[in-house]
C-alpha cells in the first residue's frame, strides 16, 4: 500500500509540475498536502487526521477544470484513509 502511495504522490507532482491553469497559491497549497504525506510516512507521530480530508477541500475550486489532477488527489485520499492515516 506504501508503494501506491508513494506512486500516486510522485504523480501529483508531475502534475503540478506541468499544470500551467494554477495558481501558485493553489499548486503550493497541494505541494504541501504532498509533503505533509511523505512526513506521515516518515514519521508515524505526525498527527494527520485531517489530512485527507484538507487535500479533498483543496480541489474543490478547480475539480471541473482539471479532472485528472483532482483523480489523483482523490486517490491519495483513499489509500490515506485506507492506511488509516
């Protein structure tokens, strides 16, 4: 299941790489919900309870204009909640 994870994550950031109808703030924004799931990985002390659900909320604006990166944002919020992070 980690590896999913890592895999999905690895694909969030290809994304954001190459999305050019971001904003920054909203690229940053996922970026960090990235990081703070590596972190989570890394060490299991981080409280993330929240965490999938902040990553749910931060595609609300754009999940009609960009269909695949709300996909993948969707996914890791599954196996987040599946790994019960």
């Amino acid at each position: 299941m980690r590896e999913k994870l890592e895999e999905t994550l690895r694909e969030l950031h290809d994304i954001l790489a190459e999305e050019q109808d971001l904003t920054e703030e909203d690229k940053q924004r996922l970026r960090q919900a990235a990081e703070e799931i590596q972190q989570t990985l890394d060490d299991e002390n981080i409280d993330s309870a929240s965490l999938a659900q902040r990553l749910v909320e931060s595609t609300r604006r754009f999940r009609d204009t960009h269909p695949l990166l709300t996909n993948t944002v969707g996914r890791l919020a599954d196996l987040l909640a599946q790994m019960g992070i």
